[in-house]
C-alpha cells in the first residue's frame, strides 16, 4: 500500500516526523491497494493459484480457526483479488471489503450475511431487476420477506413499513433504470433509528461520484461489472463495510454468539474494527463459494486505474446527449439525473461532483413497432443488455431485463413500454448525437 495516513507511532524517534497528508482520490485510482517492495513487479500480478504453502502445521491452524490472517485457499482470499479489495476499500473509505464473483453474489453475500428465516428486509422499488427478483421471489423461499418503498415516499411512511423483525434497509444510489438519486439522509435516518444497518448499492455512481458511508450508508455493494471494470470484459462484485454500525445492539446474535464452526469465535467481540466483513468472508465466501477470480480482479483493478478519466467523460456526454434528445420532436418524454430539480439538490447535497452518471432513459414516440425500427437503425450504439461501458449501449427495459415484472411492478419501478435505457459510453458526442438522430428520424 503507497503511503496514506496510516498513523505509524512517531514516539520512538527524535527526528520531528512530517505527517504525511491523505492521498487524493485520484491517485488512490491509480496506486492504491497494492504497495511493491524492492525488485517486486510495480503492477498488482495475478496470482493464479489456488493453494498457499506453510512451513508448520500451527501456522496453518492459526489460518483456519481465524487466529491468524492469511492466505489459505483461493476461495475465501487470493493475493490479487486482495489488490483489488484493498483499493477499492480505500476508494470508498471502508473498514474493509470482500471480492465477488458478481455483483449478484455481492448483493447476496451482505443480504444473507445479516438475515434468516423469518427476518424481514425493506427495500426501495427503484432496483436493478437481478436485485429485485433475488429479494421478491428467491429469498421467500429461504423465509425471508422483502416489502418494498417507494424511495421518495415521505420519511413517515416508509418508517411505518418497519416490523419488530425488519434486519436491513437496501437501496441504490442510482436506482436502475428508473434513475432515482437515493434520499441518503431520510433513510439513513430510519435506520439508525431502528438499529438496523442501511445497504447501498453503488453500481451505477461508484465511489468517483458517491461515497455513500458518508452519508449514513452502513454496507455498500458493487456490481464491479459496471463502471469498475468500465470495459465490459468481466462479471465481479464487492461489499464493503462501512466498520460503523453496532451489531452487538442486541438484534445480530449471529454476531456476537460464539460461531461453533470457527472455534467458537464471536464476531464483534474478536473483530471489533470488522464483524461485518470477516464473518461475510469466514462463513458465506467459505459456504456459499462466490468468490472472484484472480484474472478478473486484476482486470477490475486496471479499470479503478482509470475510473477517475471515465466517469467524468460518462457524465458530460450523457448530459450533452440528454439535452439533445429532451428537445427532439420524436422524444416523449428524457430521464437524467442531472437535468431535473430533484436530481440536481441530490447531486448538490451527496454527490463529489457536478455529473450525473452515465445513464439516461427516454420514451420514444409511437408503438413498439417505432421503437424496434429505432433501435435498429443505430450504428454507433448498439443493443445490449450490459451497462456502464466505455461503449454506448441501449436497451428496451420492459422487454428485457424488466420482462419478468407485471404492470404494476413496472409503474413502481419507473419503467413505461416505451422507455429507452441508454448507457452512454465514452465516444465523440457530436458522433453519438448525430446517431440517435439519423435513427430517430428513421
Ligand atoms: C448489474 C447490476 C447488478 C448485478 O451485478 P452483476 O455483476 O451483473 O451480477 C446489481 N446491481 C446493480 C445496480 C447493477 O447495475
């Protein structure tokens, strides 16, 4: 790791020592996480093995009862991935973070960390569809009911969705596709009130945009397939704990009973600085296996290197884009969190810059017929169902990602028949522009 403002005890010498200052984000981009001795590669290798060698069988059984740090087997930590994990962690100023093979496995991995048979989860509509089937359908089975909020309901009436057994409050930053900014505050506040921690998914602002412990989030979670990754090569996830939510209130027993799988350790008690994450690592990366490859860890990583140059560019063109289309004849109707009041106060208030992302939706006018012959007709984007790529992309929500929802289920989540998601990709603008004119008109 470069130098950032770890406190090293100065005590013992009598040469005054300069404290040096925080890295910057930038460079935190660029260099964090990985710190090269003498002779050692300066890029973070992948280390593609999958076992570790010791010298004596204590050592090993240290590792294993979690009395020791240490890498024992590519399932539950790899050096590489560690890489990754270490700079993203600093990128969002957690206590520490675990790689995964998805951000579906990411989102799970915090969820089922927390939750069991007969706990109860509040999570806002505005939702990824991978996300909301995982909480609507799959976790029922396993007993765990999820009642959704609209997210910008007021404060009172999300509060009343509370029960005795409620465990966590989930939401996006950007809620996808509606593209919702999250009401930090309001919810933050229900949930310090209720001693439950609030989850944030963070996908489609990353840390360059949001860095939502700041704003009460407790965990937050990454698709790193999106915008860390940046060039659609690699599916992989993260959940990062914030080390600022007490799991010993008294709801959590998972964390503060001795776990007879590890030799009886209790999280919070051994863990103080990490319960969270180390019990996410030791129980769920160890049981449930969504672990991340060293091949993409390192690919994610050289995205982080870069994600300070991409997000602004994804912003400002979806921005340019966004204001073209909003006074075309063709367009119904423009979505983009940067053009509208309520956008624009959020990004003000919980945003680290003036950008809103790269997304936008729009609807386009006419039948589906039109919008089959728009999206068609577009050379310089193309038809995906990815997002967040150096490449722009669109997409029909209600026929694709969203297909598995009803009407009413598609209102709550922002989505009409004729919307338009467009990822807007990091191209010449007036290129793009001239695009989606040509295809309009078409
Ligand atoms: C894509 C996405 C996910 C799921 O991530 P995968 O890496 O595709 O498993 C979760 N949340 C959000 C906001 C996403 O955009």
């Amino acid at each position: 790791m470069p130098k950032t403002a770890a406190k090293k005890s100065p005590a013992k010498t009598t040469v005054p020592v300069v404290q040096e200052a925080p890295l910057a984000f930038d460079t935190l981009c660029i260099q964090g996480g990985y710190d090269p001795k003498f002779g050692e590669p300066r890029i973070l290798p992948i280390i593609q093995s999958t076992t570790y060698k010791y010298d004596d069988i204590d050592h090993v059984n240290r590792i294993m009862t979690l009395q020791a740090f240490g890498h024992k087997y590519s399932r539950t930590s790899n050096p590489t991935v560690a890489g990754f994990e270490g700079r993203l962690n600093l990128l969002e100023g957690g206590a520490a973070t675990v790689a995964t093979a998805s951000g579906q496995a990411a989102n799970l991995l915090a969820i089922s960390n927390i939750v069991k048979s007969g706990d109860h989860i509040l999570a806002a509509t505005q939702l990824y569809g991978g996300t909301f089937t995982l909480l609507n359908a799959t976790l029922k089975k396993f007993g765990v009911n999820t009642t959704f909020f609209d997210a910008d309901a007021a404060a009172r009436d999300i509060e009343k969705l509370v029960r005795p057994e409620t465990r966590l409050i989930f939401g996006e930053t950007i809620g996808n596709p509606g593209l919702s900014i999250l009401d930090f505050d309001k919810l933050a506040r229900i949930a310090q009130k209720h001693g439950i921690p609030f989850i944030v998914d963070n996908s489609l602002a990353t840390a360059w945009l949001c860095q939502p412990f700041k704003h009460g989030a407790n965990i937050v979670t990454y698709s790193a397939t999106k915008y860390i990754d940046g060039h659609a090569t690699s599916v992989g996830g993260a959940v990062i704990d914030g080390g600022n939510f007490d799991w010993a209130n008294g709801k959590f027993p998972d964390f503060t009973t001795p776990d007879p799988t590890y030799n009886g350790v209790a999280y919070t008690e051994k863990f103080p600085q990490s319960p969270f994450l180390i019990k996410a690592r030791a129980q769920f990366l160890r049981d449930f296996g969504g672990c991340l490859a060293p091949l993409n860890a390192f690919l994610f990583n050289l995205g982080l290197e870069t994600l300070h140059l991409r997000m602004p560019r994804h912003g400002e063109n979806a921005l340019a884009l966004a204001k073209f289309l909003a006074r075309h004849p063709k367009v119904a109707w423009l979505n983009y969190p940067g053009l509208d009041a309520t956008g624009k106060k959020r990004i003000a208030r919980y945003f680290r810059h003036k950008n809103g992302s790269g997304m936008l939706t729009f609807g386009v006018k006419g039948d589906l017929d039109t919008v089959r012959r728009f999206v068609k007709k577009l050379k310089v984007a193309a038809l995906v169902v990815h997002v967040a790529d150096a490449r722009t992309g669109v997409l029909h929500p209600a026929s694709s990602t969203h297909a598995q929802m009803n009407e009413a289920q598609l209102r709550a989540a922002g989505i009409s028949p004729d919307m338009i998601r467009v990822t807007v990709g990091l191209e010449d603008i007036n290129d793009l522009i001239t695009d989606f004119d040509q295809a309009l008109a078409a």
